[in-house]
C-alpha cells in the first residue's frame, strides 16, 4: 500500500507504505540517532525515543502488523510501528504499560475491554520535522489497520512535552491516565481506529 502526498511547506513527494525488508537498516539508524541516551539535553527538547528495538525485533514488527515508512525523495524520513499486545518486546515499559489497561478507561470504558493495539515508536529524522510526516505516518497507519482494532494506544514520557504536545494537539489522541516506573511518569494516550467503511481514499492508484 503506498500512499502519497505533497509535503507542506516544500515541493518534496511524500510516500508513505509499509516496510520492507531493505528498510530495517535505515529504519535503525533513524532509530539509533534519536534515542534518548544518545543526544545531548538541548536535542531532547525536540523529542526522543525512549527505548530501541534490535533488529530482529524491527523486522518481526514489520512483518506482522506492520511499520510504516515515510519516503522523501527515495529517503527514508521517518517510521511508525505498530504492535500486538502480545508481542514481547522485553520493555519494563510497555509491560506496565499494559499492566494499567484494567484501571484506565477510554470513552467510559476501561481499556481493557477494547481491542487494542500498540502505537509506536514513531521516530521523524529532525530535518523533516514540522513537514506533515507525523500526520502522513499516523494516517496511513489508521488506514492500512482499519477494521482489525477498536483503538490504538501509545504512551509518551512526561518529560517528552514535544512529542506529547505533537500527539495530543496535532492528532488528537486522547489523554486516558499515566503510570509511572523508576521515578519517570508515561502518559498514556488512546485514539480510535475506523472501521473499513470510514476509509476515505487515500490509496494511490
């Protein structure tokens, strides 16, 4: 599935797909430079990853549910994973995480009771920040699991304020409580995935 766009404020060609296997080197350098232990204080203003996948993990991901990619000029500029609550990642986060679904609730239910999967991480290299990637990424990713979950979830540290304002503001994931592990607090946030017939096309042709 591609699906392509103008990128705002440039005449850039966006193309946002599913990855493929040639994509996990790229999709792991992108990852490795915006890892938190791996930029200065002033770089984490302008947001982090909290956590790495390897590569096994990167291409098992891929090959499930599948990680979108966005492509500027034949580059790789940015990507979303998407995953089963099932899957292990071997993260104390994510694990605690899900450990909160029975106490949290979303549109008045908890989010137990929901199928659900789980967002993220989303990573856009800093050149294309503010270009319309985020949306693209969040959009195509909506489209191509629409029907096969009621809601996505995804969780943004505390001390992640441009991420979280980019995903609460920007794409208007909804705020539903937080956990907290050694001392940092996780915002968790929960958006609805369409059913099929919500499907405006997107595809290109």
């Amino acid at each position: 599935m591609d699906i392509s766009s103008q990128a705002h404020g440039n005449f850039s060609e966006s193309v946002f797909r599913r990855a493929a296997p040639e994509d996990c080197a790229a999709i792991l350098r992108l990852q490795s430079a915006n890892y938190i232990a791996n930029l200065s204080d002033e770089e984490r203003k302008e947001g982090f990853l909290s956590a790495q996948f390897t590569l096994e993990q990167t291409a098992q991901i891929a090959e499930d549910l599948g990680t979108m990619v966005a492509v500027v000029d034949n580059s790789l500029a940015g990507f979303l994973c998407a995953f089963r609550r099932e899957f292990d990642t071997g993260s104390p986060v994510i694990a605690k995480m899900l450990d909160s679904y029975d106490r949290v609730t979303f549109e008045d239910k908890p989010l137990n009771s929901f199928s659900s999967y789980i967002y993220g991480p989303v990573c856009i290299a800093r050149e294309h920040r503010r270009s319309g990637l985020l949306r693209g990424l969040y959009e195509a990713q909506k489209q191509d699991l629409a029907g096969q979950f009621e809601v996505g979830v995804a969780f943004v540290s505390r001390s992640n304020p441009h991420s979280l304002q980019a995903h609460v503001a920007g794409l208007g994931m909804i705020d539903v409580g937080d956990f907290d592990l050694k001392g940092n607090v996780y915002v968790i946030l929960a958006f609805r995935v369409p059913p099929v017939t919500d499907l405006k096309p997107l595809i290109a042709r």
